[in-house]
C-alpha cells in the first residue's frame, strides 16, 4: 500500500491547533533547482542552502521531520530511516537554518531532490498529443514495474506539480519503529478522493 507523507495536527493543551514551523528560503535563486520533479540538478548547490525561520512566531511551536515546500526537507533522523530503509532514489543537500540557535536540540535538515522517473507502461500502451492542444491523450494497457525497480522506488515522485511524496509500507513501519512522531501517513486511495 502507498501513503501521502504528511504531518501530524498539532494541538495545544486547550485543544487550540498551531502550526509547524516553516522554513524558507533567503533567496528566492534556491527555488530555481527543479526540486521534486524527477531529475537531478545539473550542477548541485555550491554551499549549503540558506533558509530562515521566525522562531517568534506565535502560531508555530512544532519542528517538523518532513516539509514539502517550498524547498522539500527531511530531518536528519528521517533521513536515516529512509536510507536504511533502502531509499535510493533521493539527492540530500547541505541546509544552514537562520533561528534555529535558539533551540538546543534543533534538528539537523536537508534539502531533499527525489530522482529517478520510472517508466512503467507495457503492452499495447500509446500516448498521442491532442490535436491543437498541449494535452495528451493516453491508452494504458498496464503498468509494469520490474521487481528491482519497485523494490527501489520506496519514495517517489507520484503527482507532477503537486509537492507530495508517497512511500511504502516498508517506509511506514520504519518510520513507526524509529518513533519518528511527526509524520502521518494518508492511504494514497484516501488522499486522491
């Protein structure tokens, strides 16, 4: 089964809801890199990536472990569970966080590029372009992914211009094992309805 990686709800001790803390980028340059869309970056970032954080605002109070946008970001311990879990289709770039001294136990974070897209149609697929249009028209036979492949491509980009990253069971469970408790995880059936 596939999950869409999201994040806890966070609620104070009157059930009153606040928010994660966001991490932004210094320059708007960071967001040129075609983060999340399948390729690797033809020339990686130089330094470590500068982003900020307003450590006083009052609506966020949570260090997140995940971060979808605008640059993606992992926790350096989510970063360990992907790895060990077999992950391999991820690039990891170097961060430098504004604010974070103000925490004693702020996390480590990388920028996360995911790589690698699968091409998984067989048979008598097709794929036409719509006359007069940019869009395509497509008739898919099946999809057919090598064991190799599907072992491989734990994490994944699975929606095109939607910053969402799916992961497996076997992703899940490691997750839930090494009580990385910031993380929830949507059945990709529940997320597309």
């Amino acid at each position: 089964m596939l999950y869409a990686l999201d994040l806890h709800e966070l609620v104070d001790e009157n059930d009153e809801p606040y928010s994660y803390f966001q991490f932004d980028p210094v320059s708007p340059e960071l967001l040129e890199w075609p983060w999340l869309n399948g390729e690797s970056f033809d020339a990686p970032p130089p330094e470590p990536l500068a982003l900020v954080f307003d450590p006083d605002d009052e609506d966020a109070g949570g260090l997140p472990d995940y971060q979808a946008g605008p640059i993606p970001l992992v926790s350096a311990r989510l970063r360990r569970v992907l790895e060990k879990s077999g992950v391999a289709n991820i690039d990891y770039f170097a961060t430098k966080i504004d604010g974070g001294e103000v925490f004693a136990d702020f996390p480590q974070y990388y920028a996360i590029n995911v790589i690698g897209k699968v091409s998984a149609l067989a048979g008598n697929s097709i794929m036409t372009p719509t006359f007069g249009t940019t869009q395509m028209a497509a008739t898919i036979d099946r999809l057919d992914l090598p064991d190799a492949v599907a072992r491989d491509e734990k994490l994944f980009r699975l929606a095109e211009h939607v910053i969402t990253l799916f992961v497996d069971d076997t992703v899940r469970r490691a997750c839930l094992a090494a009580d990385i408790d910031t993380l929830r995880f949507i059945p990709a059936d529940e997320w597309t309805s």
